[in-house]
C-alpha cells in the first residue's frame, strides 16, 4: 500500500485549506510528489516554513518518529525536480516557465538546508571544514582563559600565612574589628554585601 505523506484535500471539497494538495475530483495519490510541487509553485518564499509544517504535522499524526523520513521524503523529491529543470533545453519555448519553477525549487531548497539537522545535504568536506572551525574555536577560547589564568595566578600567594597555634580566637576577634572600623566620616573603612568575602579571604590566604 502506497504511504501517504502529504495531506490532500478531500473530494468534492471547494473550500479547502490552501496548504492541502490534489484537485476536487481525483488525485492519484501516488503522484504526491507532482501535487506537492504544483502547490510549492504557487507559494510566496514566506510561506515556504509554513507550508512544510502543515504537511509535517500531518505524517506525525500517523509516524510519530518521522521528522526524518519526512524531511528526506521532501528534500529527495525537490532535488529530483531541480536536476530535471536544470537539464532542460533554455531555447524552448516553455523554457521560461521551467526556469520559473526551477527558482522556487531552488528557494524552498535553502529552506530545506536551514533544518537539515541530520546533515543529508552537507557534503563531506563540508562537514569536515565545520568541524575543523569548531576546533580552531575551541582551542582559541581555551587560550583564552588560560591567558587569564594566568594572569590570576601572578597574584596569587605562593604560601599561606600561618597562625601560630593558640591564637585562632585573638586572630578571628581581629578580623572582626576590621569590619567594624569607623572612618572620620563615620562611614566603614571595609564593607560587602555579605559574610562570605571575608571566611573565603581568610580560607584562601591563612592556615592554623
């Protein structure tokens, strides 16, 4: 049995949707393809996404998992039609109405490209030149942030200051007059937003 991916319009019906494929009498339902064409002709680019999506979430209905098979449906038969065009003779006389129908194929083929999330249409080289940018990338932020590493390590202490044992309390009691310390303005000489900055301080830079 045929499987259908398209929606066609039902018979005798003369108020369709206007995404929906076929004629009001018959359609050969295993022409699909020519219908979907006819109907990609008449569109405007805009409505290309639209378009797609109509017709996609028709199969879905039916082939949960077929977002794939869907889009390699789709794009097998729009680049079927542009390999015909492209061979057609130019000095004929129906030439200007293939190379009408040749633009729109090749329009909702770069749409086609821009969710081509399983790569169909990327070429090999492609694919490796992509991924050689990704690392070039990649190894330019790592670079990056050892750059800045290392300049967070120039200032970092190469010991930490020890506190005699003992004197844990008199040390911590210190620390606290530090926040506590009144400027002639009477504003404080130290401040934060909270507690943190001073244990992580403390932790980062002293030892008992």
């Amino acid at each position: 049995m045929h499987q259908c991916f398209f929606k066609f319009r039902r018979r005798f019906d003369f108020s369709p949707h206007p995404y929906e494929i076929g004629n009001p009498i018959f359609s050969n339902r295993k022409l699909e393809d020519n219908f979907f064409a006819l109907k990609l002709y008449s569109l405007p680019e805009g409505e290309y996404k639209a378009f797609y999506d109509f017709h996609l979430n028709h199969y879905l209905l039916r082939n949960p998992d077929g977002l794939e098979a869907f889009f390699r449906k789709v794009n097998r038969s729009i680049q079927r039609r542009i390999t015909f065009y492209s061979a057609k003779d130019p000095f004929r006389s129906v030439y200007e109405i293939h190379s009408a129908n040749l633009d729109k194929l090749e329009a909702f083929q770069k749409f086609l490209n821009t969710i081509d999330e399983w790569n169909v249409n990327t070429s090999v080289e492609k694919m490796l030149s992509q991924r050689d940018a990704e690392i070039a990338q990649l190894k330019s932020n790592l670079a990056d942030l050892q750059d800045r590493l290392d300049e967070m390590l120039q200032f970092e202490a190469s010991e930490k200051i020890v506190i005699n044992n003992g004197n844990l309390a008199a040390f911590m009691d210190l620390m606290r007059q530090f926040q506590k310390l009144m400027l002639p303005t009477e504003k404080r000489l130290l401040s934060t937003q909270g507690f943190s900055p001073w244990y992580k301080m403390i932790a980062k830079n002293f030892v008992h």
